[in-house]
C-alpha cells in the first residue's frame, strides 16, 4: 500500500441499548479446555440435529438446552428467533454492498457467495458454544459473543506476543472466531483465489488434493469447497495446533461438501516432524492468517520464506500452487514480502501473484513505510453486521495481503498491465495513482480530467491496463518513475 489508511480495528464496543442483561464479569467457563489432542482420540461433539437454513432465514438464538440421551453433557439448541435479535422490528437489510465512493461498480458475480455457511456457523456456535451462564437465556448470540470476540480482536491487532499460545483451544475464542473471523476469511480467500493464476486448478486434477496449514477451522478449505464444481472429487488435508478447532471445521466441511474426504492433523507445526510424516503432494497448498504467529514465539527459528519453501518442495504437486493470504497490515504483509524475496531469490517457484514481475518489491524491504494490501467488496452476512454494531466496528469491505506461488512457470507479464497499489489522488490539479507492475512502482499522471475510469475507479488490489511512456521525474527529494498517457493531453 502506498500513502497508506491505517487499516481499520475495532474501536471499542458500544454500550448495549438495552443494558438489562449486559455481559457476565469474568470469562465463560470453559465447555472443554483440553489441550490439544488428535481429533481421532475425542468423542464426537453432540450435533444440534437442526438441518441448514438458508443465509436469509432466521439466526438462531440461545433457550434452555433440550437433554441428550447419551449422557453427554447437555447442550443449548438453536431456536429461530427474528434476525435482529433484541430489536425484531429494526430492518436488517443494509445496503447490498458498501463501496467507497469512486471505486468500480460492482457486477453481478463479483462478490463471494457464501451460500448456507453463514447460517450453519451460526447454528453450529449456537449449539456448541454457549457458556453455561447463557443456556437459560434468550439472548442473541451477537451479544453471548461480543465481549470474547473484542478480545481476540484487540489480540489480532496488538503485538502478536500477546496472543496466547494455543489461543484457539478456547471455547469462547472459538466461538467468536467461528461466528465472525470464519465467514470473513472464507470470503477473502474465495477472492484471492478467483483473482489469483491458482485458480481454478486444471480440471484433470481429480480429487482436488488441498494442504491447508494451520487450518484453524478450515477456513480456506472451505472457500475452495464452496468455489469448486461439484463434479470435481475435493480431498483436504488439515493440520493445526488446535484440536477441536479442527473438528469444528471437520463438521462444517461435511455440512458444505459431504463428499469431501478430511483428514486433520493437529499438532505443533515448529516441530518438524509434523511436516516429515505427511505423505503426498497437494495440488493446492493454502495458507490463511497464520505467518504472523509463526514470525513470533517459538524456540526454533525459521524464517516464514524457509517455512513456505519447504513446505513447497515437500508437499507441492507438479503444477500445483500455494496461496497465501495475511491481514492487510503493515507487518503481515511485510512477511509475505520477505516470503516473496526468499522464494525469488531462492528457489525456481513461480510468482503468480499479485506481483507482476519478479524484480526486488518496491514496496518490500527498501521502503518500509509502504505495503501492499488489496481491498474488495463484499456483503456482510447478517451475523457479521450484527457483532460488528456489537463491537463498534464496520468491516464493510474485505482487506487482506496475499501471494500465490506456482509450479506452472513465471507467467510472462500481459503488456501494460499494472496493479492498483495506492488509491487515487489530486495533487496540483492533476490525477495520481501508484500502480505496480514490471517496470516496479510507477505513478500514473494524468494533467487532465481524461482519467480512463477502468484506473480511477478500480479497487486497491485490483489490475487494470495503463498504456503510456515512462520517464523518470523529481518530486520532492525522491525520484519516481512516472506513466504518461501515451494520447497528447488537452492542456
Ligand atoms: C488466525 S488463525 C487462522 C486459521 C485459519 N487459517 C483461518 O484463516 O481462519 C491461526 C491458526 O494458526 C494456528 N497455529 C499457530 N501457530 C501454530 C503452530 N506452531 N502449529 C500449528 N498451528 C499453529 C492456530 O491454532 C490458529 O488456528
């Protein structure tokens, strides 16, 4: 990103409107805080029994648990209450989608689609995740969840050596990732994925074979079972340091993609020998929100570029890809910047993308101050709408770092093709957009109002086609390279 935002965070939480039944001091008590155990080893969580509802049906809330008969200990069920929970007469619907002004119209096919998901998470935290203080409530999960989902927000985004090890074997951080940070990863990977050259996998790939490394839930599996054909056998390898968060998404795959075969692996990835005994290569290697744990912590250092290569040549069938995607802060995506190099420098794989080129980043380790991160639209599933006004927070569009890998070969750069790096600005009358591509960072400058809209309008991330002659200009202290629009401007 160049002359960048500061990537949104939560802000804080509102008060409650209604505060007649505000959160309980102290953290929920833990339905289960089994360190981690391998899946195979821990009796099956009792189902809800509920079927799937459709992304616009009712959001389940929270009444006294029926008994199971198995003596297992008794769970709430989800009962269908109006979406909006606590205020049932207050529209839901927002607008469709929230762009910022000045950014491209959105098309018909554009947004991920998350289907059933965003329901059945729903159903699912209803049914597994309700501390004991809320099972006689009629409460709206927005609110069971909020104060542990403003937690793991703030852990997210303060220095990572706050985040506790094994954060995710904790129900209520469960829960609350479930709920919220599983239909916006899912949503971002969908896109990456779709924008990406890894995508969509040769069609001779039968079963898709899928390595998704610190899976949490499944996350990024999830998006390629919701984008790829049914027609196309999906086989997916889990591995984590979280078990139950691997059974939680073992349980959603099987209510996405029933025919997906899962396998799940849980465990320390700094140990080695985790890696060592997977057998097999994988046609996909996905890789979601997890090199900024690696890069803090652990005794054994390796470097995230080391990590991704030997994941790589390990595991990486021929022709297949890696795709890996971080938030959209500074820090993260300078790791997958320092990945990049490495792979560049190091190894033979091809960069897919969002690069269009394999010189040094512009924006990596020369020019801290700038990262690159890419912004697109979505539409906000009413639970996330919901914990947002929850938690203060608007998360209106998806921002995300990210970079695809291959076997496939350098792919040769299409001529004048850039991609949007910075937003658009004036600056002395004139129009300005930092673009990238494989001449490095260039600026587009326009002198007139004959901006073409493809490069005004286009979403931060985005490629778009800029023909015009290159030069080298002052500005300020600096130098740049600047793209001219090759017609002669009206002056
Ligand atoms: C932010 S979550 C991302 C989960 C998932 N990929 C997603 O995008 O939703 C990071 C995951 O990395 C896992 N993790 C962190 N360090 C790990 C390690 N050393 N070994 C195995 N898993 C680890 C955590 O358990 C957690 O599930």
């Amino acid at each position: 990103m160049v002359g960048p935002r500061k990537p949104t965070r939560p802000t804080g939480p509102k008060p409650p409107r209604k505060p007649s039944r505000g959160p309980a001091k102290g953290p929920p008590k833990p339905e289960n805080s089994q360190a981690v155990t391998p899946a195979s080893q821990r009796p099956p969580r009792p189902r809800s029994g509920s079927g799937p509802r459709t992304a616009d049906g009712p959001r389940p809330s929270i009444v006294k648990g029926q008994r199971p008969t198995d003596g297992a200990r008794p769970r709430p069920v989800p009962r269908p209450v109006p979406r909006t929970g606590a205020r049932p007469s207050r529209p839901l619907i927002l607008p469709r989608v929230e762009r910022p002004a000045r950014q491209a119209p959105i098309l018909p096919g554009d947004l991920p689609d998350l289907g059933q998901l965003p329901s059945l998470l729903a159903q699912h935290v209803a049914a597994h995740y309700t501390p004991h203080r809320f099972e006689k409530a009629t409460l709206p999960l927005e609110r069971i969840h909020r104060d542990a989902l403003l937690q793991l927000s703030g852990l997210f985004t303060s220095e990572r050596p706050d985040l506790p090890a094994g954060y995710l074997t904790q129900p209520k951080y469960r829960g609350a990732y479930l709920l919220y940070f599983v239909p916006t990863g899912v949503a971002t990977m969908m896109t990456v994925l779709r924008d990406s050259l890894a995508w969509p996998p040769s069609p001779d790939r039968k079963p898709l074979r899928v390595l998704d490394i610190a899976s949490g839930p499944l996350t990024a599996s999830l998006a390629v079972a919701l984008l790829l054909p049914p027609d196309v056998p999906l086989e997916v390898t889990a591995i984590d340091a979280s078990g139950p968060i691997l059974d939680d998404g073992r349980t959603l795959m099987r209510q996405i993609r029933p025919d997906a075969v899962v396998h799940t692996l849980s465990g320390n990835l700094r140990e080695g020998r985790l890696l060592r005994d997977l057998k097999g290569r994988f046609d996909l290697i996905l890789m979601a929100n997890f090199l900024n744990e690696w890069s803090v912590g652990g005794r054994k250092k390796q470097e995230p570029g080391e990590f991704v290569e030997k994941v790589m040549v390990d595991h990486l069938a021929e022709g297949g890809a890696a795709v890996l995607v971080e938030p959209a802060t500074r820090t993260a995506s300078h790791h997958l910047i320092a990945v990049r190099e490495h792979i560049v420098e190091n190894t033979g794989i091809a960069l897919l993308g969002p690069c269009l080129g394999t010189m040094p980043c512009p924006l990596g380790a020369a020019s801290m101050r700038d990262w690159c991160h890419a912004e697109r639209p979505w539409e906000r599933p009413p639970m996330v709408v919901a914990l947002d006004e929850a938690i203060g927070h608007r998360r209106s569009t998806l921002k995300y770092s990210w970079l695809a890998l291959g076997d496939r070969g350098q792919p040769v750069p299409a001529p004048n093709k850039y991609r949007a790096v910075g937003g658009p600005m004036r600056a002395a009358g004139a129009f300005r957009r930092y673009l990238c591509g494989p001449e490095g960072r260039v600026v587009a400058l326009f002198e007139d109002d004959r901006v073409p809209a493809t490069l005004r309008d286009a979403w931060r991330g985005q490629s778009v086609v800029v023909t015009g002659d290159l030069s080298i200009a002052r500005r300020g202290p600096y130098e740049e390279t600047v793209l001219r629009p090759q017609t002669p401007q009206r002056r």
